[in-house]
C-alpha cells in the first residue's frame, strides 16, 4: 500500500494549490494522510475527489466549515497499521513521550503544525512523522512531503520528497 503524507498546505493563503509533483504523488497513492492547515475547503473537496482514500484532520488555521468536517484527530488501519493523524502534537521537547501518553493506541502518528519534517519513534515505539509542508518551507530550505509503503502493518521505505521549484 503507498501511502501519501501531506500537512500545512495552506491553499489558498501560501499557495493558489497544490505543486504538480504533489498532485502526481495523490495519484499514484493508496492513501492520503492530510495533517491538517487546509485553510480552504476547495482543496479538501479536490484532494478527496482525487484520491483514492483521504485520511484528514482539522488544523489550527482552518476555519468552522473544515472544522465541522474533519476530526481533531482521525485514526484508521492500514493493512493492520494502526494510524492516527493529527495537527498539533506540541513542542518537539518532549514529543515522544507526550505523544506515547496521549495517543497509546497507535502504530503512527502522523502531524504537522511547525513545518519542519520529523522522524523519530517513541519509547513505546510509536513512529512520528511531520511531512513538512509541500507549499509553505518556512525557514526550511525546501518545501516537504512525504511517501512510505505499508505491508502486513509494517511501515516501510520512509522519504522526504522535496518540492522542486519551476
């Protein structure tokens, strides 16, 4: 299963939408974990349209018509991956194990919020990934998204894709 991870999009705020590469990425995904900072519904509609599976959040800059729609945090199972995606999961000192704490359940958990891609796992043994954000790097020196597989509940082939520029 090839799983798509995106958060920070903040279309149409930081971008008019998605880069190509991004969109070229949805189409071949089983999945599409979204992190939450849509910022406008259009692009939730689009991505859902296009993907064959989304798994989204809410995020901290998106208004009350994508708050009534998507969840603060959305779990699923991937092929016995036990995944969740949330937006926040709060500063990076500490992370593991307040993520460990709040989020006991789960295989991976996917977040955004900073921007900044993230790959660690937790004392318990949970894996955390940021994919950074495909459309706004911040003090990043590029723009970021994700790709992984999973197979029998095994994540597998973890990258950072950076955005290339045109």
């Amino acid at each position: 299963m090839h799983v798509l991870l995106l958060a920070d999009t903040h279309v149409p705020r930081r971008a008019r939408d998605l880069p190509a590469e991004v969109w070229s990425a949805v189409e071949r995904a089983d999945v599409v974990l979204h992190a939450g900072d849509w910022v406008g519904e259009d692009l939730l509609d689009r991505l859902d349209a296009r993907a064959r599976r989304l798994v989204a959040c809410v995020g901290n800059n998106d208004g009350a018509g994508l708050r009534a729609r998507l969840p603060l945090v959305a779990h699923v199972e991937l092929d016995g991956l036990r995944v969740g995606v949330v937006h926040e999961t709060g500063p990076a000192a500490g992370r593991e194990r307040r993520c460990d704490v709040e989020h006991p359940d789960l295989d991976l958990l996917v977040f955004g919020h900073s921007h900044i891609p993230w790959d660690t796992v937790t004392p318990g043994g949970m894996r955390l990934l940021n994919p950074g954000s495909p459309t706004d790097r911040r003090r990043q020196p590029f723009a970021t998204y994700m790709t992984a597989t999973v197979v029998d509940g095994r994540l597998d082939d973890v990258a950072v894709h950076r955005v290339t520029r045109h």
